[in-house]
C-alpha cells in the first residue's frame, strides 16, 4: 500500500490527509495510459494516410505556412519551431529527425519534402536544422489536397487552442509507397516501400472489384521496390507478408565484374541493400580480410559522386574468381542484407497486422471517403453561391426599383427586409444586393453572371450524380488515382529474383543469418584457354568454351580490331610475347583481362596494351605471342635487314621474365615473329614490293644469342615491311595483302592503295634471293608501307582499332592497289 499526505501549509494546524491506493492497480493503469499513448500518438503509423503524428502535423504546418514545391526554401528551424509551438508536444529534436527523413531519397521511395543543404546520408547523421532549408515536395500536395473542403475531421492540438488534422486526405498510398518502421510498447512496425504505380493499378483493380483476392492484386504489386535499388532474392517471403502481415526477403546489392585497372578484375558495387551505407560494407570487408574470414580481395575503394552516384570498387586478387569471390561477400558482408516485415499499423485507432490486401482496402476507402465528403462540401458551397447570382440576376432586371428601393430606406436593415418584401428574395441575397459594386451593374455582369448560373447547375448535377452513384464515385476515386501515379510515378528500381541461382541458399528462418550451399572455388581453374594479341598490340584471353574454337571464332570476325596472333595456354600458365627489340617477355596468362564470348566471338577491344603488362622501350612493340611449352615449335623471327632466325621457345630461362631471343645489329629491329615447323614456309614482304617465300626447313633453329642468317636480299635503301609463317595446313587458304604508299608515310597515316591476291600466285624461291614484285606502285607510290600474309579473310583496321574496308582479291599478282577509304594501321 502507498501512502499519500498533504502538506502543511504556514501557519496554519498540521491536517493529515491519507489516501490509500493500490500500487499494481496503479502500474497497470499508468503504464497501459503510457502505452497507448505510444502506441497512438507516436511510433505507429495510420493505416490511411501512413503517416505517424509528427510527419502528419509536419506536412500539415508546411502546408498551412504556404511552403509549397514553387516557393522558395526557409530554415529548417522554423518549420521545426511552428511544428512544435502550435501542435507537437514534443522536443525539437524529435521533429527534426521526423522532418529529415522525409527529405532522404535513401530512406523514403517517393520523398514529401524537398530539403536543401546536408540531409545527411546512410553513414552520416545531417546538418543542424538552423543550417537546411526546407519545402513541401510535390508529391505531398497530392497529400494534403483538399484539406480546406471538409474531407477529414480536425482535432484539437495539445492545447486545446488549434486544430489539426486527425489525418490527411493522402491521395498517394503513402504507407505502400514510403513503407514506415517504429517500436511501440509491446509491438513495432516495419514495413517495405513499394512503387507507386504499381500499388495504384492495384488499388483500381480493387476499385473495380472489390472481391478480388491476393493473387490477383500480385499480379500488379509482385513485391517491394526499395528506394536504393538492388535486388531482392526469393519471393516466398513476400507472399508469406502480403498474405498475413509478416515474413521476410532478402535483398542483395547490385555488382558487376569489371576490369579496375589493366591487370585486375574487380567487383564494381552499384546498388547496395536498403538501408545500408557504404562505410559500413567498407568495414565489414576490412574486418573479413583481417580476420582471413574473406579471401581473394587486395582493396576496396569508394569511389561515390554526386555525378555518377554509388560505386563502390573491390579489387580481387590475381588467380581469384571475382564471381566466387562475390558469392563469399554476400555471405559474409552487408552486401546481402535481410529485410523482415511486419506490418502493424492504426485501423479506426486500434493497431491491427495487415496484409497487402488490407491496405490497400483501408487506403481505398479511405479515398472514397475523401471524395464523398469533397463532393457534399462542393454541391452545398455551389448551391450557395447559385442561390446568390439568381438573386443578383433578379436585382438586374429591376436594378432601377432595386436602387429605389435602398434609397428610400432609412438603414440597411430596413432596406434589406424591404429587399425581402418587395422582390421575395432570401435574407442573403438581400444583403449580398446590398453590398453589389456599381461597376456589376453593366450588361456584361448580366451575361457573366447567366453563364456563371449555367455553370453552376451543370456542376451540381454532376455532384449530385457522384453521390448518389456509388460506381461514378469510384470512377472518380480511379481517375484520381490514376492522375497521381502517371504525374508522381517513376520506373521500377529493385530487380526482383524467385532464386539467388549460383551457390547461396534461401535466408534462414530468424531473418538475420545466411546460410549457403557448398561455396565456389575461389581460385581460377587452370582450364585450357587462348592468349590473343590484337593487330593493334592488344593482349587478352579468351574464357569459357572460346578456348577450344577455332582462331576464327575466337577473335578474327569481329567489328572492332583484328587478330594478329594467338596461343594456347592454360588460366594459370604463361606465355611468351616477342617485341620489335628481339625480346622475349613472359606473361601470366591471369594478368590479362577474360574476354566474354559473344556468339562465340571475344571482343579484342577488351583487351590490355603490353605496355601495362611489363616496361617497354620507346619504339619496342609487340609483335606475336608464343607458347612456353616443352613440346611448342621452333620461333621464327624476320628483321627490317633480312635476316631470319629460328629458336625454340623451351631454350627460355626458367627464372627470367626477359630475355633476347636475337641478336640484333646497329639499326635493325624485328618486323614479325610466329611459330615454325619445318614443313611450313617462311615469307618475306619487303618495301619494294618484292615477296619471298621458302622452306623453314632452310634455316637451321640457333641458340639465343646468335645473330641468324641471310633471309631475303634487298635493294639499296630497302626494308622488310613484313615477315610471317604460311602454314602447310591451310596454305592454299592464305592471302597477301600489301598497302603502298608515298616516300617517307607511316602505317596509319595515309590512304594510299592495297591490294588483295592469293599466296598460292607467288612462286618459292631459295634463302637469301631477292623474290617476285608483288605489287605495281602508282603514281606519288614510292613503296609498300605495309603487307600481310595469312590465312583469309584479311582484316585492316585503323589506328584507333576501327575496320578499314579491303578491296576485292584480285588473280593480278603484280598489279597495282585499289584506293582506300581510310589509312591502315595494321592487317590482321
């Protein structure tokens, strides 16, 4: 028992005063009137307008202050101190935080108010209030349109001096859309945004049929579209909360694999779960790489702007699979996220779970309602003012004995009831005759005013036929909704994923852990695969089954550059690219970026110039790239002198990662390079246009060091503008290609003329002759700039890897070029 006493007051005799109260009895009843008033005034939403009281009396001040989308920002602060001053009995901090949300894009699907300044962010908390501006944003005039027209009820404020809305005409399904989250006492709400346009088709399919089920309201809501976009996995959830009012999804960022710098793959994070921020998934990763939770990643980097908005950059390890090493980061990281619902919110005051079709038919109602009341305000405030103009019309047919009549009159109350008397008129359409304007006195106002009454009627009966037609009422209520969704709706954000597919299992039942199947292996395979060199020095690998193709699909018939060269390899091996310089670089076949197959041809404008890969000199370029197998063919190489040389690949030292494969003298370099046996031919283009082909059997393969032998003669002044190997297997499908052009012009620099022929036009002749002219120079022609041998069909491209058109082939072994459209860089 408590005991309960008066005080004494000053000078007068101590009087006991004892009231005896039961302590559970007052617990329960003090906490029960606390929790309501939790329950009702603070942390739950309305079902109808989906607002809690502080948004709701948020919106309604801004409103009433006049800040709407096309007047200009105010502090903050002042909002804040209108809100709590005339109707929010609360701190400002509370409204603040209220008024912020409202503003965030990350937080709200469809935003209600427009902010200016720091809102904050997912990892930032905002500005202070006395440094943001705010407004109304447009979709909250469709909120509290209507507001002045009785279609809500009012409500006194805190103090009994104001009134305020008890909720808002809220012609946007802002609950559905804007979602809401809040922990009362004994319960709490969350619940997901969804689309706008989506929840309307399915509010005027319910319009239409009110008996629709849950399966047919799905077929337009098929589930959540969250402000931030991502994706959500596994639908049963969402069914499970549309169905009973809670279940769980989970969400999952949206990534793509893309090459971050010339050597490295790297996951690129675009979309991330609603609700999280960068900073934290920055940190979850840091955390997993420290504790060897996550493996396979070298960094992460925020690369986020206001002009290209999220993007957040993992690199991933060389000789990591980037898609398994994704599939551990949804495991492991925020980049997979749950979402749980639950959807509570205040039904005619009382907190009730809804499902997907519940809302939508408290809102739908709702609007009905809203209509009606605007309808009934409209039809008396129309009947009113026809009830005034017929009154002014019958004053202006009489306007003389009207005006007798007020001048003869000793006040106005007795020419009003003279007024009354005399023409049989209303008490006020008398007094509205006497407060008439001069100027309404012309015939125009007899005209305005007879089209005014026209007006009126023909706006009454349609009131009329809106309230006493329940299937015209809702047609209105439709056509508004519709109105809404086409002006505020905007596209799709979230994908939406009956299955994760790949390796991660449905989330599990407490909505917090995820469990996965057994992982993808983090390190690439060593599958067999194919090293490209593109004909303008290009290097990449193809993946999947391009490996395997024939060279023609895995790189020749594409739309942008040509393919120079090629070698089979494995993911994790090596490959040997010889440069201009006589050198020979290793290269890991894991540093050059996969090429994705299209139509079972690899794009090579994919690929990464060998000057990212190793440190090259300043004129030394790639010219061909070889296997470094123990069984690979013997390398022949051609110089700009003549000379020609063949060394085995497999003479590589096995701890270098350069080495000269040529000696080379003062002057010379290396014009080509390809693999040889010694059934197939070695050919020689030189700048005169003389072509030399003949036995690979004929040179002898040599050491790394030495200096080669004679391979064609040449002129005086002459160079070998191309040197390549003619395969015994498909010779009689090779083509050679030459491009002439004027003294002193560069690859690339000049149109000039080609021409097309096939190999088998020329004759062999022996090592170290001078060949057959290949080519009849045209006038300002002082020689070949460029030439081809290979198997067809030749590809030209320009500097920028873009085609050149080749003319036809032609039987004319020494005839003269064709003119090109555009200048050649390189044949492949």
């Amino acid at each position: 028992m408590a005991r309960k006493t008066s005080a004494p007051v000053a000078d007068e005799p101590y009087d006991e005063n004892i009231v005896d109260i039961d302590v559970a009895s007052e617990m329960e009843s003090s906490f029960l009137e606390y929790a309501y008033s939790v329950i009702y005034s603070r942390a739950l939403p309305d079902a109808r307008d989906g607002l809690k009281p502080v948004h709701r009396r948020i919106l309604y001040m801004m409103a009433d202050m006049g800040l709407r989308p096309d007047r200009a920002h105010v502090k903050s602060s002042r909002v804040v101190g209108e809100v709590m001053g005339k109707l929010h009995p609360h701190g400002d901090a509370a409204i603040y935080d209220a008024l912020v949300r409202l503003a965030q894009s990350f937080s709200m699907r469809l935003p209600l108010v427009d902010g200016h300044g720091n809102f904050g962010s997912l990892d930032d908390g905002p500005a202070a209030a006395r440094y943001t501006e705010a407004r109304l944003a447009p979709p909250s005039v469709a909120m509290t349109a209507g507001l002045g027209e009785d279609v809500v009820d009012f409500v006194p404020n805190y103090d009994n001096k104001l009134t305020q809305p008890s909720v808002l005409p809220a012609a946007i399904p802002n609950l559905l859309v804007n979602g809401a989250s809040g922990i009362a006492v004994g319960m709490a709400t969350n619940m997901a945004p969804h689309n706008l346009v989506e929840v309307v088709a399915a509010a005027q399919h319910l319009l239409a049929n009110p008996e629709a089920t849950l399966d047919d309201v799905m077929r337009y809501v098929p589930g959540p579209d969250l402000p931030s976009g991502g994706k959500i996995v596994g639908l049963d959830g969402v069914r499970d909360a549309y169905r009973t009012g809670r279940g769980s999804f989970r969400t999952r960022s949206t990534a793509r694999i893309e090459n971050v710098t010339a050597r490295r793959k790297g996951i690129v994070v675009t979309e991330l779960p609603y609700g999280v921020g960068p900073e934290k998934v920055i940190e979850k990763i840091a955390d997993g790489v420290r504790t060897k939770k996550i493996q396979g990643v070298t960094n992460v980097q925020d690369l986020t702007d206001r002009a290209h908005g999220l993007r957040l950059v993992v690199e991933v390890k060389t000789g990591f699979d980037p898609d398994a090493v994704l599939e551990q980061l949804y495991r492991t990281t925020p980049l997979e996220d749950s979402f749980g619902i639950n959807n509570v919110a205040l039904v005619e005051g009382q907190p009730r779970t809804l499902g997907l079709l519940e809302l939508l038919r408290v809102w739908v109602d709702h609007r009905i309602d809203v209509v009606r009341r605007r309808s009934a305000y409209r039809l008396a405030r129309r009947r009113e003012r026809l009830h005034l103009v017929e009154g002014l019309l019958v004053a202006i047919v009489d306007i003389d004995e009207v005006i007798q009549v007020i001048r003869s009159s000793d006040d106005a109350g007795v020419a009003r009831e003279r007024l009354m008397s005399v023409f049989d008129l209303s008490e006020a359409q008398a007094s509205y005759i006497l407060d008439l304007q001069l100027r309404r006195l012309t015939k125009f106002s007899r005209i305005e005013l007879e089209t005014e009454r026209g007006e009126l009627e023909r706006e009454i009966a349609e009131l009329l036929e809106i309230l006493s037609d329940d299937a015209r009422l809702r047609g209105v209520v439709s056509d508004e909704m519709g109105e809404v969704a086409s002006t505020y709706g905007t596209p799709r954000r979230t994908v939406l994923l009956d299955s994760a597919g790949g390796a991660t299992a449905p989330a599990a039942t407490n909505g917090r852990s995820k469990k996965s199947a057994p992982a993808l292996s983090l390190e690439i395979a060593d599958s067999p695969t194919r090293v490209l060199l593109s004909a303008t020095g290009l290097l990449a690998r193809t993946s999947g089954d391009a490996a395997d193709a024939p060279v023609e699909r895995a790189g020749r018939r594409h739309s942008h550059d040509a393919l120079a060269g090629d070698a089979l390899s494995t993911t994790r091996g090596h490959v040997g690219v010889v440069t201009s310089t006589g050198t020979l670089h290793r290269v890991s076949v894991l540093d050059l970026p996969a090429l994705p197959a299209t139509d079972g041809a690899p794009s090579l404008s994919g690929g990464v110039p060998m000057s990212e890969l190793v440190a090259l000199g300043p004129d030394e370029r790639a010219l061909a790239v070889v296997s470094l197998a123990e069984d690979a063919p013997t390398l022949a190489l051609g110089t700009a002198n003549g000379v020609v040389k063949r060394v085995a690949p497999s003479d590589a030292p096995k701890n270098g990662d350069s080495w000269e494969i040529i000696g080379l003298k003062d002057g010379d370099r290396v014009v080509g390079a390809a693999p040889a046996a010694d059934e197939d031919q070695l050919v020689f283009v030189a700048s005169d246009a003389s072509l030399l082909h003949f036995d690979a059997s004929a040179v002898r393969p040599q050491g790394r060091a030495a200096a080669g032998m004679a391979g064609i003669r040449l002129g005086a002044g002459q160079r070998v503008v191309f040197f390549g190997v003619a395969r015994a297997a498909s010779r009689d499908l090779h083509t050679v290609v030459t491009v002439a052009g004027a003294a002193g012009a560069l690859p690339g620099t000049g149109g000039g003329s080609a021409k097309v022929t096939p190999y088998e036009l020329y004759p062999g002749k022996g090592r170290g002759t001078g060949g057959v002219r290949a080519h009849r120079f045209l006038k300002g022609e002082a020689g070949l700039v460029l030439a081809w041998v290979g198997e067809g069909p030749a590809r030209a491209v320009g500097s920028g890897g873009q085609p050149v058109e080749l003319p036809e082939s032609t039987d004319r072994r020494d005839g003269s070029g064709q003119p090109l459209g555009a200048p050649v860089a390189a044949i492949g």
